[in-house]
C-alpha cells in the first residue's frame, strides 16, 4: 500500500499507555510518548495521516517518504529527555557529550581518579536491592531524588585521555557507582570500549550479581571483564532478605557464584561484615567459597567492615574498630590458610600522577548549574571543565550561583551556595 509503512523494534519494547501514549522500554528505563505529538512530528516531515501501534511495531499511514529515521530520531530525544528508572522509580538524566556535562568532579557519575594506576568507572546510579547498610542509601524508592545514566562512548572517551595523562600501561578500569553497575543497559558496549583502550590491561566490575545469568557471565567473560567482584553478604535465605530487603534464594547466589568459578572470570567475594547480624555468615560464605577452590592471580575475599556514613542507612549495632575487625581477620586468615587483610599492591595497584586539581579548598566562584542534584536543595554546576556538587542551593537549575569550594579530594568537588 502507498504511503504505508511498518517499522519494527527488536531491542526495545513497545507498550500503549493510556490509550494515547506509547511506552518506549529498554531495561530498567522507559520513556512515556505522545501518539499525538510523535504523529505531528511525523506529519511535519513526510506527511503522514495516521499512525498505529501493535506488536512492538510502529505502522505509519500515508507518509509520502519513509518515516524511519524520523521516528528513530524521535525516540531517541525521547530516551534522552524523557527517561525514567522503572526499578528506583525515579526521572533518569541522559548524560552525553552533547549535554556538555563533564564526566570528572562527581562521585555520583562518571570518571574518578584517585592518584593510582586504577580508573574509577561509573555509568549509572540506582539500585534493585535496598540493603540495610548501604552508605550512599540507595534502592528503590524516593532516598534520592533522581538518577542519572552515562553514555558509554562519552565515557570511554574520556576514560582514553585520562589513560594519555596517567601513561598508557597497567590501567585497571573498575566499574562501580552509587547502584548496581549490572543495571546499565550498554554494560558488555562500555566493556569492549574499555578493553579497547590501549594500557588497560584489567577490568574489574562490582555487582551484587542478581541479574547474572550464566549467558550473561559467558558476555562479559568475552567482552574482555577480568573480575567480578561479588557482593554477598549471607547465604542463608532469611538473612538475605533481612540484609539486602529483597527475598533472594541462597540457592541462586550459589548457582551465580559457581558459573563465575567456571568462566575464566575471576571471583573476588565481598561481604559486609555486620556485628551481630551476619558474624556466622562470613564463616560459611568463606568455607563455602574456599570448597569451589576458584583460581585467581588476586585474593579471593574482600571482606569490608560496616561503617556508618552520614548519608547512609544506619544501624543499631555495636561498630567494630579497626582494631577488632583487621585482628579478627588475621585470626581467620590463619585458620583457614587464605589472604584476607588487602594491600592495594595485592591488586598491582600503585600511585600515579592525577589529574591536576582546578578548584583550591575554600575558594569562591560563580558556577552554572545545569542539572539537578540527587539530594534536596542540591545542583550539579558546571565550572573549568569539572562538575561541582552544590549543596543548600535554593535557586532554579539553570542560573549560576556564587559558592565555596569545600572539597576538592581525588578531583571530587562540592561547594556550598553563598
């Protein structure tokens, strides 16, 4: 028929809403569009009459050229501007090159250079789990106010000259955030784009390994990861729940950690040490682990104690010192014959120049704020090619805003609003 055209979609999903919107779907993000404003768009451009929707196809009727690439082009503005987390539940912030937000000076977002031969790596926030520990008090939920996702070639190009500056040999790229890193969608694109930087010779992911599947490790084990490590805080059903607030069978996590044993992946697993919640579970998740005898040229345990973080979920239990908790290890390290106190040298981690600081403690500026922040009464700004978070602003995105530098640690910079 003249003037009709199907388009179909394979790696997103399609959904009516609402009867005069469609829902754009690719996990964990959605975009709401209007059939009215895409079909006008349309009409503007090739003229068509009328559009439907049906099996994840757009049929577009009576266009005079075909429509593709406009529709192609109005989702992705879409997906852009319009995204929404469907796990947090929170609006999602689209970070491109085009936005002109640089990917160093955050900690929630992009690039972190901390003077060492390791690169930071943060495409996402936003979590599926909502542990009752975690320190930047993430999961589903209104604890913070947005999200934001990075596009993975922005940040491989950055990632590339930050790798020129600090010299291009024995670069670990690890891959974390304020979230759950498995939660991007472009996880295995970023990997390749990261193994084929020149000096990357390791790249590390952490994850708390719910979304993989043994297809999913078989991706990543060819996308050139190097090592997974795991956060897996009990291996008893009822205390998984209780931990990370959603139920999980144990049975699972062991199925999750044997297929990582049996790629060439290496395991590195790592619980949070709760006093008086999960102090029998350590032993067993080390005795259960150390039975798979995995092979690894790094240790195998990454045990962490439980701090309580100012912005973090707290918990009423008896904190151990530092004292308590490295003395523990050792004694654990010598019953069971396995590395447990880390060195960064464990890891072929070592110092290297970073990147020069643009802001002094302390000092006053004007900065332009271009996006929201996660926290209330906070905005990102923009200044001498570095994002700055700025706390107790009460203006409207988009203005500047006179502030004080009050951290500028690992290029890491927040202000307060004057």
């Amino acid at each position: 028929m003249k003037g009709y055209y199907e388009i179909s979609f394979t790696r997103i999903l399609i959904r009516k809403y609402r009867n005069d919107y469609i829902k754009l779907i690719y996990p964990p993000f959605e975009a709401i569009i209007s059939l009215e404003d895409l079909l006008k768009f349309i009409r503007e451009n090739v003229g068509a009459t009328d559009l439907e929707v049906e099996h994840n196809r757009i049929i577009i009727i009576g266009a005079r050229d075909n429509p593709r690439d406009y529709v192609h082009y109005y989702f992705d503005a879409a997906f852009r501007t319009n995204l929404n987390n469907m796990i947090t539940g929170r609006k999602t912030i689209y970070i491109d090159e085009t936005l002109g937000v640089p990917l160093i000076g955050s900690h929630y977002f992009g690039l972190i250079d901390r003077g060492t031969n390791l690169i930071q790596v943060r495409p996402i926030t936003g979590c599926n789990m909502k542990c009752i520990y975690c320190s930047v008090s993430e999961g589903p939920g209104k604890d913070r106010l947005v999200d934001y996702v990075v596009d993975y070639e922005y940040i491989a190009q950055e990632y590339e000259k930050i790798t020129e500056f600090k010299g291009k040999y024995s670069i670990e790229a690890h891959i974390d955030g304020q979230g759950e890193p498995m939660m991007y969608p472009w996880i295995i694109d970023l990997i390749n784009e990261l193994k084929s930087v020149k000096g990357t010779e390791v790249i590390s992911m952490q994850t708390n390994g719910y979304k993989l599947t043994d297809d999913v490790i078989s991706e990543l084990e060819a996308a050139g990861l190097s090592r997974i490590n795991l956060s897996v805080d009990s291996l008893r059903d009822d205390k998984i729940k209780m931990i990370n607030g959603i139920p999980v069978s144990s049975s699972l996590i062991k199925r999750i950690i044997e297929a990582i044993v049996s790629s060439n992946i290496r395991l590195l697993v790592a619980p949070l040490w709760i006093p008086g919640i999960n102090d029998e579970d350590i032993v067993e998740i080390i005795e259960y682990v150390l039975s798979l005898r995995p092979k690894s040229e790094w240790p195998i345990f990454g045990i962490q104690k439980y701090i309580p973080y100012p912005r973090g979920r707290k918990l009423k239990v008896k904190v151990m010192t530092f004292h308590e908790f490295y003395s523990t290890l050792r004694r654990l390290e010598k019953k069971y014959g396995v590395k447990l106190v880390l060195r960064p040298e464990d890891f072929g981690i070592h110092r290297r120049k970073s990147l020069p600081k643009v802001f002094k403690l302390h000092e006053k500026a004007w900065i332009k704020t271009v996006l929201p922040g996660r926290l209330p009464r906070e905005a990102l700004g923009v200044c001498r090619g570095r994002v700055v978070e700025v706390t107790d602003f009460l203006g409207e995105v988009g203005n500047r805003v006179r502030v004080e530098i009050v951290r500028t640690k690992d290029n890491i910079y927040v202000a307060k609003a004057l």
